[in-house]
C-alpha cells in the first residue's frame, strides 16, 4: 500500500529527528532504562497533526537488599524535560492531557501488575500491552529489547511444560482485556460528558474501531496464525511479534500461502485502513467539520472494517483450538 508505506517512511523521519535532539538524555538512561513510543508514532503511521505518546521504562536492580528501578527518580525527571524539549524543538504538539500519562514505570511494576484489580489503574496494563502490541524505541534500544523479553517471560512463564504446543492464552486473554478497556473507558466518558464536545467523542469512537481495534486484533490474527503454523507459540515467536506494527502483522499473514482463505479480507483490512488514515489527516476543526458532514458514512465504514476484522479472525481460526481458547 503506497499511503502506508509513504506514512512509515513519514514516522520513520521523524523519530529520526527526536533522536537527533536527545542524545543527552540517551547517555542519561545508558542501559539502565529505555523511553519507547506508542499510539501513530508506534505504529509508524504518522500524520501531520500527531501527537507523540511516550512510556519510559526502567529495568530493575537492588540496593541495600531492596529491589528498586534502576533509573532514579530525578534522573527520570530529567529526561521528561529533555523530552518536553525536543517536541516543542521540533513543532510537535505537547503531550497529552498536559504530561499526565508520561509516567516511569520499572519492568517490575509491568510483570507484577499481571492479572491485579489496578492493573487498568495504574496504567501499567496499556504500557506493557502497548510495549507488545505498538512501541518504536526512542532511547535506550537495548534495555528496551531487555524489558520486552522480561515481560515475554512473564507471559510464557508455563511454556517450559507445554513447548510442544504451547498457546498463549494469558496474553491473548489481557489484549482482550485491553480492548475492552478501552471500549469500557470511551463509553464511560460517554456517560459522564454526555452533550460537551459529543462530535469529539464520535471521532474518537470512529478513531478506537480502527487503530485500536488493529493493535489488538492484528496480534490475535499473528498469534492464531504461528499456532496454526508451528503447533506451538514460542518466546521467540511472540519477540517477532513485538518488532512489527499492526499493519505490517497484517503483511506477514499475507505473505504465507497457507493462509490464502484470508488474503482477499486481509487486503480489504489494509485498504480500508488506508483510507481511515487518509480521512483522518487534517487539522482538528476541518476533522470535525467533515465528520460532521459524513457521519453516517464514516461510521458505516467502521462497522465494516469490523465485519472484516470477524470474518479475518473466524476463517483463519477454523479448527484451531487456539481460537477456541481465545473465543470461550
């Protein structure tokens, strides 16, 4: 696809020019911790009005018997600042909801968060999904490819017993979880703000029911299609994973010919999401405007990437007890 490619090469730029900017604040991680991006920029699609979403992340060491983030606290501080910088360096819009979610979090905090009621809460669980399912790495590559493998191991703690055929239903259970996480939180701020900015909250319910719901579901179609290749998931596999976006997970599938029953509906995936991309570009008031007038069409346009991302998932998981896992 010409748009996507043109959108990645765009992000890839661009990611480029922030790294150029923060080379003071890569020497201050070293390789005790890593700063990754997430939403356009982790999916290296960005447009011309993207905001940046960024986690930092520290690996974890002890001190005095006591198992702490290897990052301090004020050194953390200090990389938000050259962050905060580097953005405004490079005309980037400032981060969102005024810096609240560009928290530090330790590996610890993702992999013992696993399954807690305040796992949602605290964020932990969007960062280490996200870090699975949409990160590029900023600053610190190699203690990012650590903290990916950490959490991996949390995932596929039970995979030395069942290597043979080993299907990863903890993970596939919490991108679920993720999903309607964020389905949960759109409608519940639906409810609280029913009539204030109401276009706003549709662009965003149009915007969940495609990029989000490709993060997501890009990675159950990867997974039920390793299982259904190999018989078994690996850590290996699940790295793999990790190191393509939710369209290029899309490209993986159709370069297998084992997979031809979902070719046609996967193009079909790739060019609707295309044209999301494409309607999407464009300053916030001609977004609303348009929205406005074609509401009804874009929304229909969104139910039937749906129906495609449905017809993707059941013919491909037809007789694969992998997808019975994932559905029951």
């Amino acid at each position: 696809m010409k748009y996507l490619s043109e959108r990645r090469t765009r992000t890839e730029d661009r990611l480029r020019q922030l790294k150029s900017e923060l080379t003071e604040a890569n020497a201050r991680l070293g390789a005790k911790a890593c700063v990754y991006a997430t939403g356009s920029f982790g999916r290296l699609e960005v447009g011309n009005n993207s905001d940046l979403d960024l986690f930092i992340v520290s690996k974890i060491g002890e001190a005095d018997g006591v198992i702490t983030s290897q990052l301090r606290h004020l050194d953390a501080i200090l990389v938000k600042a050259d962050l905060i910088s580097a953005i405004r360096k490079l005309g980037i819009p400032d981060f969102d909801a005024d810096g609240k979610y560009l928290g530090h979090y330790s590996v610890k905090e993702f992999t013992g968060s696993l399954g807690a009621p305040d796992d949602d809460a605290n964020n932990t669980l969007t960062g280490r999904l996200l870090l699975f399912l949409e990160s590029q790495p900023l600053l610190g590559e190699d203690a990012y490819s650590d903290i990916i493998d950490d959490v991996i191991a949390s995932y596929w703690r039970d995979y030395g017993d069942h290597a043979e055929k080993f299907m990863p239903a903890f993970l596939a259970n919490d991108i679920l979880r993720l999903w309607r996480t964020f389905c949960v939180n759109y409608e519940a701020r639906t409810e609280r703000d029913p009539h204030e900015k109401k276009i706003e909250g549709k662009i965003k319910n149009y915007k969940l029911k495609h990029s989000r719901m490709l993060t997501c579901y890009s990675a159950l179609l990867y997974l039920l299609g390793v299982f259904k290749l190999e018989k078994t998931v690996s850590p290996d596999h699940a790295k793999s994973m990790t190191q393509l976006t939710p369209t290029t997970r899309l490209s993986w599938l159709l370069k297998h010919q084992e997979f031809k029953a979902i070719h046609s509906v996967t193009n079909q995936l790739l060019e609707k999401y295309a044209e999301f991309l494409e309607k999407t570009d464009r300053p916030k008031d001609e977004l609303i405007a348009a929205f406005n007038e074609n509401s009804s069409e874009w929304m229909e346009g969104s139910y039937t990437f749906g129906d495609l991302m449905f017809e993707a998932l059941s013919t491909l998981g037809e007789q694969n007890r992998f997808y019975r896992l994932i559905v029951v």
